[in-house]
C-alpha cells in the first residue's frame, strides 16, 4: 500500500491523470492553432526548454493536466484580459526570458 492505497489504484489514478493531460493538451493546442495559425506558431516558435519540475511532474496523478489548466488560467486572466494577444502569449510560453 502507498499513502493508503493499493498499487493498482494509483496506477490506475496515474493512467487516468495523463490520459486527461493527454486530452486537455491537445484540446488547448488546437485552441492556439485556431486563434494563430500553425504557421505563424512554427515561425514565432522559441527554444525554451521545460523545466525540470514539469517533466517529474508526469508521474503524479493528474499534476500535468493541473499544469495544463494553469497554462490556460494565465492565458485567460493575464494576457487575453489585458488586452493581449494569443501570439504574445505563445511567445510568452516558447521564448527564454532574456530573448524577449
């Protein structure tokens, strides 16, 4: 038992998790790609890496789909509610901070 539950519960809780990481990510890019277009995302693209903490973040249930909706949360209230644009906030996401 882990943290009081069986094994198979947490890897099945795991599954689940990335699964509806899976599904969000998905749904949040074609959501971008709407909104900008694929080209001028490739073009506008940075070379900003993932932190560390978000690739160990795969094997905590549902952490990356949290991650996911975070990402959008900021999309929303920080940039699209200012007066932003869905590119400003891609660059935003891409590009390393000195870069921008």
């Amino acid at each position: 038992m882990i943290a009081g539950m069986h094994e198979q519960d947490i890897l099945a809780y795991v599954i689940f998790g990335l699964i509806l990481n899976f599904l969000f990510s998905i749904l949040f890019g074609l959501y971008l790609t709407k909104n900008i277009g694929m080209e001028e995302m490739i073009r506008s693209k940075g070379e900003k890496e993932q932190s560390l903490l978000v690739s160990l973040s795969l094997f905590i249930p549902f952490a990356k789909m949290a991650i996911t909706l975070y990402r959008v949360a900021v999309l929303q209230f920080f940039f699209l509610n200012k007066g932003y644009t869905h590119k400003e906030f891609w660059i935003y996401m891409t590009h390393e901070e000195e870069n921008r």
